[in-house]
C-alpha cells in the first residue's frame, strides 16, 4: 500500500513519502514548482492544502506512469477531534479520529482510498464569469474543402495553415470585445494546425497531416498582446475519417474501454500541452459519449490520466469533457473545471441548482453556433436574440462560448461580426 505521511509538529508537519513510486526529490520538487512557499519541514494542517498536495501528486504520478498504472493518491487525516466523524471529498474517503495521548498526530494519503481532488476546488476557471463571452472557430481541413471546392492534401493543408491570419483573427475579436477565442486542433479528417511528433510517430503517417505551422503558437502571439486568452477544441476519440490513423491509434468506436487508443492519445495530448505551455489557459474535449466505460476506472487511463495530460505544460489550464447535447447543465467529473455545456437550441438550456457560477462545483459553461450549424451558414439569430441567451447564462454567474464561421484566411464574416460587436456593447468590453 503506497502512503503519504506528514507527522505533526504542531503548528505544522513535516512531510515524508512512503513507497508512492517516484522519488521523494521529484515529488518535493512537484510540491515546491506548485508552491514557492513549500516547506517540507512545516506543512500547515489545513484541509484546503491537503487537497491541493495530494492532487498535485495525483496529476504528477498519472503523467509519469509505467505503462499507463498510475498510483492513486488517496487520503486519511488522524487528528485529535471530540467524536469519530466522517467527511467526503468528492469520493475520498476522509476519517478523522482520536489519537492516542501525548502521541504525534499524523497525515496519511494511502493509496488504499482514491482521493478524487475537485479539479473545481483549484479555480483553474475562476477567470471564465470576468470573462463573459468568448469566441470559437472550427478550422477543419475537411470542412474548408467542403465550403470551397478543395481537393484536400498535405500540401494544401500547409497552405491553408500558412494563409491564416493570426493577427487578422486577434485583432477582429478585440474590437468586438471578446476576452477568450477557442480554436479547433483538429477532428475527423486527421489533419491538425500544430506538428506533433507523438501524432506522427504513433500514427506512422508520411508526410505529416499536422502542419508545418503551430497556429496555435502564432494565435497566442497575437492574441496575448491584446489581453484575449486562447482555448482549444480536441475530440476524445481518434479521427474517424482516417482509417490509417484509427487503426495506428487502436480506436474502437462505441462503448468500448479503448485503453490502449487512450494511452496513445495521451501521448498526442501530453506533447501539444507540453509544446504550448502557459500560453493555452483551457482544453474543451468533445466526444466523451462513454465516460462510465472509458474513463472512470480506478486505473489509468482514466479521467485523472487524460486531465494530467492536458495540464502537462500548464498545471493551471481548465478542462471539460463533453457528453453530447444536454440542455441542462451538468458536469461530468470531478476532474474538470467547468461544463463542456455544448447546446444547439440555446433558447433550451436549463441551469438547475448552482451557485456561484457553478454547477456541482464545476464553472458553469456553455457552448454554441451562430451560424445555421457549428462552423457553417449565414446568422440563425437576431443580435438581440443571441444577447438574450448569454444574458441567460450569465445571470447564473456563467460563460458562454459562440462559435463562428471563418473564411479560408480566418476572417469572421461582417454579418458574424456584427452580430458579435452587438454583444459586446450589450456585455461591456
């Protein structure tokens, strides 16, 4: 049985690890990147620092994993308390009891119990209600050679990617006053705006389907010198319209654990992550059709294992995981940070039981198109409509993410951005 143990000395605790499966100066150093003020000779015995420890360990074992097993960090605080009592931590189990006289009080995090830390209770979305509104474009290569007559190829590709406009899309959305712009990597076609050297390896594909241009790299640049953050869209599943890729990946479509796809995918996940660092701030993942049968097992690859992939490069990036369209909003697991929230009749949407912006703890999101469908045709709404509707979500200290149709260079068209600059006014800058 893996353990963590902290002994008391009152009025903090030293620390010290017991068979966790890494070695005590990489966890310490875990500890200290996250928390400058770390010392593992006087942790303070406060229930908000136990969660975020073991929850930083957590995400670290579930990247450094031996063949995917990652060890699950659970907890027991034994302190002296008037009466036996137990408390629930989003399914770990917590017991508080009295210890002996004169004896040290201890902390212990086993792996006996899986301690699920509330990806919630980190506030990697608290910025989503200042926020309000954001924007989202899908930029699909299958997508754009269906709009405009194209024969889809690596080379062509390339030159879409090439021919977007980074500045052109930053620029538009500060004048519309959008404060967030999350774009598509890619989905079914196989073909991605960002080189991954994992996708390529795993996949086996030559010559690459993934750009030569990381455009998400380049979006940053142009959208963080006018203060917009930058998300991305990644389904969870492999892309259906590649053969060679879905059979490379190990992908089964339907119910199916997908274990394998899941750790070959966490790989993909894990290099853009790492390759973008800080500059992404939020993962949307769509797809996740079949969480009781892929994800939440007691064992990776399981939801804390692909959230950790997604926080490789930026411990602080917000995460959902999309279960289809459901009007009301839910959220999925603790291990994300606010709701996927995908809706395509706005004017449905029912926001039930929240508080402080969020849903079961989680940041109450939601995710919609202006255009007569995602990524496609003319305005479906009036501007006043549109503001209705996010009204109605931001009234229950929520966010709401439009998506948009983009010309091949990346422009929003002037109907869009009209309708756009109209909910800007209605929200404030």
């Amino acid at each position: 049985m893996a353990t963590f143990r902290v002994a008391e000395v009152m009025p903090a605790f030293p620390i010290h690890f017991e068979n966790l499966g890494a070695p005590d100066k990489d966890l310490l150093e875990v500890l200290r990147q996250r928390d400058p003020r770390f010392s593992a000779a006087k942790v303070p015995a406060s229930r908000p620092l136990m969660e975020r420890h073991a929850g930083w360990l957590q995400e670290f074992l579930a990247t450094k994993a031996e063949g995917g097993k990652a060890r699950k960090v659970a907890g027991t605080r034994c302190g002296a308390v008037r009466s036996l009592r137990r408390v629930i931590i989003r399914n770990a189990l917590v017991h508080m009891v009295r210890t002996m006289p004169r004896k040290p009080l201890s902390f212990l995090i086993s792996a006996a119990l899986l301690l699920t830390v509330s990806a919630a209770a980190q506030n990697r979305a608290a910025w989503m209600p200042d926020a309000q509104w954001g924007v989202m474009t899908h930029y699909l290569a299958d997508w754009q050679a269906r709009t405009h007559n194209l024969t889809m190829s690596v080379d062509e590709w390339n030159r879409l990617v090439d021919g977007f406009d980074a500045e052109g899309m930053a620029r538009q959305l500060a004048l519309v006053g959008a404060r967030y712009y999350q774009i598509s990597i890619g989905q079914n076609s196989g073909y991605y705006l960002s080189p991954n050297a994992a996708y390529d390896r795993i996949t086996g594909i030559q010559p690459s389907k993934c750009s030569r241009r990381d455009l998400v790299a380049d979006l940053y640049e142009a959208l963080n010198k006018r203060g917009i953050k930058l998300m991305v869209y990644l389904p969870s599943g492999a892309p259906a319209g590649d053969r060679e890729a879905d059979a490379a990946l190990e992908w089964q479509n339907g119910p199916h654990p997908n274990r394998e796809f899941q750790r070959k995918w966490e790989q993909v996940i894990r290099e853009w992550s790492l390759r973008w660092g800080k500059k992404v701030v939020g993962w949307w993942f769509d797809g996740c059709y079949f969480p009781n049968t892929m994800y939440r097992s007691p064992d990776a690859p399981n939801f804390a294992s692909f959230a950790a992939a997604a926080r490789a490069g930026n411990p602080d990036a917000a995460v959902a995981f999309n279960p289809g369209v459901v009007y009301r909003m839910l959220s999925l697991t603790p291990y994300e940070d606010f709701t996927a929230g995908e809706i395509d009749k706005p004017e449905l949407v029912a926001i039930r039981r929240g508080a402080d912006g969020k849903i079961d703890g989680t940041q109450i999101h939601m995710l919609s198109y202006l255009g007569q469908t995602w990524g496609m045709g003319a305005p479906r709404f009036t501007s006043e409509q549109a503001i209705e509707y996010t009204r109605k979500v931001r009234q229950s200290g929520g966010a709401v993410t439009w998506d948009v149709p983009v010309e091949l260079n990346g422009a929003i068209s002037q109907p869009f951005l009209d309708q756009l600059t109209a909910l800007g006014k209605a929200l404030g800058k």
